[in-house]
C-alpha cells in the first residue's frame, strides 16, 4: 500500500488553519500540537450530547485537518533547512 503525498497547502490555507488554531502561520509543530489539544479538548464530540454532538464531531474534522495543514507545513519547512545543511 503507498501513501499518497499530501499537496502542498496554500497561503490563503495555512492563514485559515493558523487563526482556527490561534497560532502564526509558521508555527512549530510543538506549538500547533498545544494549540490542537486545547481545542479539541474543549470541543470533543465525546463531551458532547444530543443533536450538537454532529456539530462537534464537524468541528474536530476541521481542528483536525487545520493541524494537518499546519504540521505539513512545519515538516516542508524543516526538510528543506535540513537538505540545504
């Protein structure tokens, strides 16, 4: 089984997924990793009843896929420094 690679984000992407997650758009994974957890600590459609539960489960899709933009980001930014080393 291969692994698709993930196309490489847009400005106007990474600028949305930043201020969803309330970090700069060139965030440390560490640092989108925090901001990750804290909102979906507070939005877990586990702490969720009732028909708000589809809302939250929506939410955590989107945290989820803005910590995916922001941490491909991170992780293209650190391979080129790492290959002009």
């Amino acid at each position: 089984m291969s692994v698709r690679p993930r196309p490489v984000p847009s400005e106007a992407e990474v600028a949305d997924a930043a201020a969803l997650l309330g970090v700069d758009p060139g965030a440390a994974p560490t640092e989108v990793k925090r901001a990750w957890r804290a909102a979906v600590r507070v939005t877990h459609p586990d702490r969720v009843d009732g028909p708000a539960r589809a809302a939250a489960e929506h939410l955590a899709a989107v945290l989820n896929e803005a910590r995916d933009v922001l941490l491909a980001v991170a992780t293209d930014d650190e391979n080129k420094t790492t290959e002009s080393v």
